[in-house]
C-alpha cells in the first residue's frame, strides 16, 4: 500500500505569492571563484582568475577505487552527461588524467582529515577534488554542483558549454550530524516524496534524515511479527484521509537511496506516549486491555503504552529487532516525548528498559529531551526541542545532546502569521530567525563539545503533499545546512541572505515550490 502523490495545490492559498522567473541572458564566463554563492560556506575560497570548460572528451577519472568513491563518480556523471550531452565515462584505471579531466581521489590526502572534508582544485586544465574518504568526495561533488549554472538542476541539455572558476576550496564540517526529520505519521508521504526530500538534504550537504514512523494517527513501518500496526494502525491520517506504510522493502530501497547519497537514515517509534496507532491495532498494549478508535485529530499526550505489562516490552522488542535489522545507521529514536499520561514514577523506568533494548540490539538510543528525566546508557542522545532544563540534566549525566530548539529550529513553525502552513506555539520563524542563531551558545553553560549536531524537523499537521514539504523547507533547510557545517565565526545574515538568493534560481530550477520571503533580495522578476 503506498498511495501516490497526494496533489493538493496550496497555490489558491498561497495568493499574492510571485512566481519568480528569471530574465534569461547569456552567462558570462566565471572567473572569481570568491564571488560564487556556495551553501554551507566553505571554509576557505581562493581564486586564480581563469576558467574550467567541460568539454567532449572530459572523462572523470578515480583514483584511490574503492566501490564507493567510484559511485562518487557516476553520481557526479549524472549531472554532467544529460546538460553536456557528452559521454563522460568514469574511468578507474591508474592511467594518468589528461587536460580537460575531474579526478576524485582519496590518494594524497594528507591536509584532508575529516570523513567529509574536501579540497577542490580547479584549474584551467582539470578539477581534483581530494579527500580523506568518499564521503568527503561527495560533499566536494556537491560544491562543484553550486559553480555550475543553476539551469543544470533542469537536467536538460544547455546550449551554453559549462564553465567554472579556477581556484582552490578546502572545506570539513563543524557538527558530524546535520539532518532534517520528516514526519510521516500525521500525513503520509510516499518513497518517491521521501526519495526527494533526500535530495534536498544531500545538496546542502546534509547527512541524516530522520523518519518519524509512528505516532497517535498512524503506524508507518511494516513490522512483521505485529502485522496490525499498518493494516490497522496505517490506515489513516490527520483529517481521516487514507494513510499508508512502508513495506520493509521500501523502507529498505530508502535507506539504501539515502546510503548512496551519504544520508544516513535514523527511524524513530515515539514512545510511551504517542502510541495511539499502536494501542489501537492490539488491545493488549493498553492500560485497560481495550483497543482505542483510531485517531486523526492533532492534539497530543492523550495516550501511553501499559508499561508495567511485560507484553508491551516484548512488543517493543520485536519492534526494534525487526527495524534494528533493517537500518545500517548508528541510532535508533525512540521519541520519549510529551508523554503526559504516562506517570513520572512509571516513565523513568520505562525509558531506561527500553535503552537497554535498544542496545541490545547492536544500536545507540537518540530520544526528545525528556529522556534526560531516565538513566542515560552510554551513547544515548538527547535532542533538545523545548527544554533547557532537560539538555542541562543530559550534559550532566555525560551525554551529548542534537540541538533542534522548537522556536528557531522547526520547520513546520510558520514563517509569519500570513503563512498558509505550519503551527506558531513555538514561535514565527522567518527566514533570518532560523539562520541567526548559534547550536554552541543557544543554551548557557553548553557549548560545541555538548552537541554533536543540529536537526530541524518537520512535522506535519498541516503539511500534506509535497508541494507543501517545499514550501515549509525552503528556503530555510540551507541556513540550518550552514549553521551545521561553517564555523558560527564566519556566518552573518547580511551575508548569506545574497549567497541565498542566488539559491532561488537553483530551487526554481530544482522545481521547487518555495516561500518567497521578502527578507531575502531575491533576483528581480522579469516579465
Ligand atoms: C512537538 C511534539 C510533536 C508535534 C510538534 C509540532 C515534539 C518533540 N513533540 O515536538 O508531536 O508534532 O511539537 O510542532
């Protein structure tokens, strides 16, 4: 069961909102590899005044073979070969590059010690980029995609040969996790609809995605030994429209999709409290024995597990057995949050024995900041949306905290009280709101060696097709891919918010549906 794209247009909602197209004109020759707009900044741009022409015979040469870098290649083939029209083979012997070449390798790499650091070397004869491990050549690929017109995100052939300014760019990350979360309980999205949410994330260089699978309106991920919780509990969605799951396959095809877009996949089951979908596609889950309605309202902390019934550990078992085998990534979620029908005295011991499960399923615990009221395992992770309180008590026990503060990093807070979409019980959001702010002094007395990232999840009410993701997503997702990759020395809103505009033609191209924001100096429309 995976229904299709849900289209619903928001665009009679959104009225008054201009369509931006661009004049088009003949590019001129890039020379100034300073003044490109690159998102995440990098660590350091110099240039050499000259350019780079892609030409018939440019091939992509990989040095250094492993499997996954020469996938590295292909990948960047890909873009390369439908707006050139060229062959472009990706060649893997040890012959040496000619004049017109891009080498990835990961041969020589002694300045590069980051997983994902890069350096990109464009000269007028060939483009190098270098890297510790093929990680780091991806995110190079992707700065190489921002040197290139913003008509290549079209795919289609361009009259204009591609050109690019010489220069060297070294770059690495401050935070290892930068991710976004997708929300797929309260409205279903499809594969398709995830598969490009990925996309969006790999192009700002972001590596996690976060999937929330299950909530109080629905239960997305088959688990085979409790078969109900999607025949059943995937049944519906907010406004009792028809939900939808993933089938283990398909839940596999997105991990492996993300996988090869260096995007790791971490899954979460929300519990004790959100479980709605759960108690009401098994009876025994429930305090009283009984199976709830389904429901398809948006209110929250109306439902617990039983979690003094063994039943209920051994269901969770199963649950993460099966999704613990199915998911390559590190972390396993497993919410925690907002459980207010749950009593304190029985939430504690819950969360810890639901840690230990997880551990003993070979994977490491990520939980909304609530956990931090349990016993910590080694490695578990806190990610803090509201309480400051809840992130000290985390810090304090040891443990590492995600930074996704509700009132500057929720995606689905609207932009402004005219926004069509999203919620405002944490604050407005507006464009520079999300970008002006720092994960390492958000919070007094915790700092970078706290947090090992930033995440900004969209959850989704309100958010039912993917016209809508895009609207809520950018064009703030590049200003939390910058907060989590540059140094918060080197970021200033006057600066990025004309890097940013740029962008506009790249999402146009990319055939995104974004907000328009008017903070933002976007190009000029013509007509
Ligand atoms: C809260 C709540 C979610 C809501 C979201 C809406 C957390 C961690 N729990 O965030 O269930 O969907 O706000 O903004």
């Amino acid at each position: 069961m995976n229904p299709i794209k849900k289209i619903r247009p928001i665009v009679t909602l959104i009225a008054g909102i201009m369509i931006i197209k661009l004049a088009s004109c003949t590019p001129e020759t890039p020379t100034d590899l300073t003044k490109e707009s690159i998102i995440p900044k990098p660590v350091s741009v110099t240039a050499t005044g000259e350019s780079f022409t892609v030409k018939e015979g440019t091939d992509i040469y990989v040095q250094g073979s492993t499997e996954e870098l020469k996938q590295v290649g292909v990948y960047l083939a890909a873009i390369l070969k439908p707006v050139t029209g060229f062959e472009i083979d990706v060649i893997t012997e040890s012959d040496i590059p000619p004049s017109g070449s891009i080498i990835l390798t990961v041969q020589g790499a002694e300045g590069v010690t980051a997983t994902e650091g890069y350096k990109l070397e464009i000269t007028k004869k060939q483009i190098t980029i270098t890297a510790a491990a093929p990680a780091g050549a991806f995110m190079g690929v992707q700065t190489l995609r921002q040197l290139l017109p913003a008509a290549i995100e079209k795919g289609k052939k361009l009259e204009e040969p591609l050109k690019i300014a010489t220069g060297t760019i070294t770059d690495n990350p401050v935070y290892a996790y930068r991710g976004a979360m997708l929300d797929v309980s309260r409205h279903f999205f499809g594969v398709e609809d995830v598969k490009r949410f990925i996309g969006f994330l790999a192009a700002y260089k972001m590596n996690v995605l976060h999937l929330h699978l299950s909530d109080d309106q629905g239960w997305r991920i088959e688990i085979k030994s409790w078969p109900n919780l999607t025949t059943h509990g995937g049944s519906l969605e907010v406004g009792g429209g028809e939900g939808g799951f993933y089938t283990q396959e398909q839940y596999t095809d997105i991990v492996n999709y993300a996988k090869d877009r260096f995007v790791t996949i971490v899954p979460e089951i929300d519990m004790p409290g959100h479980t709605n979908a759960a108690l009401s596609s098994y009876a025994e889950l429930n305090i009283g024995g009984k199976a709830t309605e389904l429901y398809t309202g948006t209110e929250v902390g109306f439902s617990t597990l039983n979690t003094k019934s063994e039943v209920t550990y051994k269901f969770i078992d199963d649950v993460i057995r099966e999704l613990a085998a199915l998911t390559p990534g590190e972390y396993i979620h497993i919410g925690g949050d907002e459980s207010h029908s749950t009593k304190k005295e029985d939430y504690i011991p819950f969360m810890n024995r639901v840690q230990d499960i997880v551990v003993a399923h070979g994977k490491k615990v990520l939980a909304w900041d609530e956990i931090a009221l349990s016993t910590l395992k080694p490695g578990t992770i806190a990610q803090v949306w509201a309480s400051e309180k809840n992130a000290a008590l985390a810090v304090g026990q040891g443990a590492k905290i995600l930074m996704s503060p509700a009132k500057r990093a929720y995606l689905d807070m609207q932009y402004d009280k005219d926004s069509p979409l999203g919620l405002h019980w944490a604050a407005y959001i507006e464009v520079d709101a999300g970008y002006t702010w720092d994960p390492a002094t958000y919070i007094p007395g915790i700092g970078q060696e706290n947090i090992i990232g930033i995440e900004a999840p969209l959850w989704s009410e309100t958010v039912t097709n993917m016209e809508q993701i895009e609207f809520m997503v950018f064009p703030r997702l590049p200003g939390y891919a910058e907060i989590g990759w540059t140094a918060a020395a080197d970021r200033n809103w006057e600066e990025y918010k004309v890097r940013l505009a740029k962008h506009g033609e790249r999402f146009s191209a990319m055939d995104i549906y974004y907000y328009p924001s008017k903070l933002v100096p976007w190009p000029v429309a013509a007509e």
